[in-house]
C-alpha cells in the first residue's frame, strides 16, 4: 500500500469516542455493530426478509423501510409488502422525509382508489415530492442549502401476485428467477436507472431539453446533468426543479448562471409491473453503493448459495471486502475507519432481500395479515437533529 495512504489510514484508527461498539439485547428492530446496522430475518406478508445498512457519510443519507401488512388507512386492505431504498445525496433530509411520509401517502391514496395500482404509486411519489418541496419553501429563509438535497428512491409493492417497482435515480432492484432446465438462478434486473453515464439517460435528457446543448457535461471524466448532478430523477433537489431557488444564498457552486424556465430534474417515477411466478425466489434491492462493488449476478449467486438468516449482511460484506481491495488494503482495516473519512473508501450502502413464498403470494390480498413495520438504521444523530 502507498505509504502516504497508509498514514491516511493511520490517522484514522483512533479509538471511537463512545468507545464500544452498539448492539442491541433485542433483534426486533435490529442490531448495530459499529457502522453496520442489521435486521438478519423477518417475516413479511409474502416470506421472509434479511435488510442491513452499513453507513460512510458522517450523517447516514441512506434510508430505508419493509412494511407489511394493511397498504391502505383503512383495516379493509389491501394487504401486502412494500420496500423503499432511498439514497440521499448532499444531507439527510430528502431520504429521511421520504422514510416518514411516502408509505403513509401510498396509503392514503390506496384508501381513496381502494385498491393497488400504478396510478397509486404514482400520486403517492408526487404527494411526496411536493411535501417535501413545502419543508424547502419553509426552510430556505434560514437554511437555504436544503434545496440543494435530494434522494434516489426506489420503491417494491407486492399486492395479489403483483409486483410493483418504481424509481427514481440510480438504485436498483434484481429478481432471482430459478431455470428449472438448469436449476441455476438467473438474475433479471427489474428497475431502470436514471443515471447520465447511461447514454440513453443522456439522450433522453438532450431530447427533453433541445434548446440546451449543455443539458449533460462530461466534467472531470463523469457525466453530470448540468455539471452538477448525476442521476436525471429524483426527489428533492429543488434547486434543479424550481428557479426561485437557483440563486442566493444558495451556494455558488449549485447555482447555474442562465435561469431556466422549465425542471431540469424529473420526479416522475418510472413504473414496471410484472405478474409473480412459482419460480420467482427473491428480490434484492439495494442503493448504488452495492452494485458498485458487485454484479447482478454475482449479488443473485450469493442469495442463492447462503443460508437467507444474514444474507443481507452478507452481501454488504462482499461488497466492502471489494471495496478494500480494490484499494489494495485489508477488510479488517477498512472495518477500522470511521465515518466521513469511510465515504472515500465506499458509500452508504443499504440492502433489503425480499424472499417470496409462492403459497403466501398467491393468495388473495383481502387476507388480513399483522403490519410489520422495520426501517433500516445506522449510527447517525437523531431525525429532528440539523446538522452544522
């Protein structure tokens, strides 16, 4: 290893200032181990679950839920599973709001159309993103730098043999599908990402903006939305949406010289629904910072071939071992530095593996179930907390 990273790293491994590592006596909520928060089994309406969060930033700006049972405000149902990743980008607050408030709009909209639907993701997304844009508007006198946060956010709803998936930027959902023939398990990518180093995102983004050449700028060798920002969708960044933001005392290096009339960022979801089979094993969703370090198929391997108790776990794991390697040091040493200086070596990474029971999936959604309610947690201050 180079020896002025080594001395990097040196600096890094004092002694935490609580001076123990956190677990908890009880695995109802799940347990903590330094910057990794793990949930290694649960039971959801459809089969059981494995989640874990291993945090990098010095605020945790992942976030993420599995709630199961009733997904509407009212006892009548539907009944189901729903899933939210939701990976935040320039502070917490986007990711956190969207962890308090999506789930319940879904909820209230299903009420309203009593029943699940495309139609429903879609008001409860919007519902979202227009709340939160009300916390920015209220906000921005005192803390104008909340405009400038945003989250990706991908969304799993499993309702009569149905499931949803919609998303917003780059994290990703993958299916395990068994081949019978075979008896291998084939990893099939259910979620479009909304990142400009896809050409198609970048062509999309020059259709949708025709007037403006500079729409998407290759910038210190990536590809950024108007040399600022990666992914095209989002919630939040409003600062990209509405121009009244776009100026002081925002910070000059978000503001964009020339106004713009129209948003250059879209929250508008895309949504796909696929009808569940028999050989449907399970679905991983995970936030950009697994699939950085491993692959569809190598993620779907690692499912199929463990015990599900810890997979979740597991699969952080794999991914940070690849991370140190790939800086040429130790796993055991990467474990050693805290966070802050952590996200130079990998980045929130936060999964949810959904396994389905066809028995369980098949049936009817009016079938009442017990609302299970787990959120994904991590060292981090609390939600009320604003950061300095």
């Amino acid at each position: 290893m180079p020896s002025g990273l080594m001395n990097f790293l040196r600096a890094c491994f004092q002694p935490r200032a609580d001076g123990h590592v956190h677990t908890s006596s009880s695995d109802a909520g799940g347990r903590q181990d330094g910057l990794l928060w793990y949930k290694d089994t649960g039971q959801h309406v459809n089969g059981e679950f494995s989640m874990a969060v291993v945090q990098a930033n010095n605020l945790l700006e992942d976030q993420s839920q599995i709630e199961s049972g009733c997904l509407s405000s009212q006892d009548s149902g539907p009944y189901g599973t729903f899933i939210g990743i939701y990976d935040g980008h320039g502070g917490p607050e986007t990711s956190r709001f969207i962890n308090e408030h999506l789930f319940q709009n879904l909820k209230r909209f299903t009420s309203e159309h009593q029943s699940m639907s495309v139609e429903v993701i879609r008001k409860a997304f919007q519902a979202t993103e227009e709340g939160f844009l009300s916390v920015v508007t209220r906000q921005w006198p005192t803390k104008p730098q909340i405009a400038a946060v945003g989250s990706c956010c991908l969304v799993g709803v499993i309702c009569s043999g149905t499931l949803y998936i919609a998303n917003l930027g780059d994290s990703r959902a993958v299916l395990g599908r068994l081949v019978k023939s075979t008896g291998e398990v084939l990893a099939i990518q259910l979620s479009a990402e909304h990142n400009v180093s896809i050409e198609s995102i970048r062509q999309e983004m020059q259709s949708l903006h025709p007037d403006d050449s500079q729409i998407v700028v290759l910038k210190h060798n990536v590809w950024r939305v108007k040399g600022l920002i990666q992914i095209s969708r989002s919630i939040g960044d409003v600062y990209l949406k509405k121009s009244e933001f776009n100026r002081e005392p925002l910070y000059a290096k978000f503001r964009l010289r020339e106004p713009f009339v129209k948003p250059i960022l879209s929250s508008d979801p895309a949504i796909s629904v696929h009808h569940l089979q028999p050989d449907d094993q399970f679905i991983i969703f995970a936030s950009d910072g697994l699939w950085e370090h491993l692959s569809n198929q190598g993620a779907v391997d690692i499912v199929q071939n463990h015990p599900r108790n810890g997979i979740a776990r597991r699969l952080v794991k794999t991914a940070l071992q690849e991370a140190a390697k790939k800086r040429e040091m130790r796993y055991s040493d990467l474990k050693k530095i805290d966070r802050g200086v952590r996200r130079h070596f990998h980045d929130d990474i936060s999964v949810a593996v959904v396994f389905l029971d066809s028995n369980l999936v098949s049936r009817a959604s009016s079938v009442k179930s017990p609302n299970i309610s787990v959120k994904g947690g991590g060292i981090s201050l609390p939600t009320k907390t604003t950061p300095t």
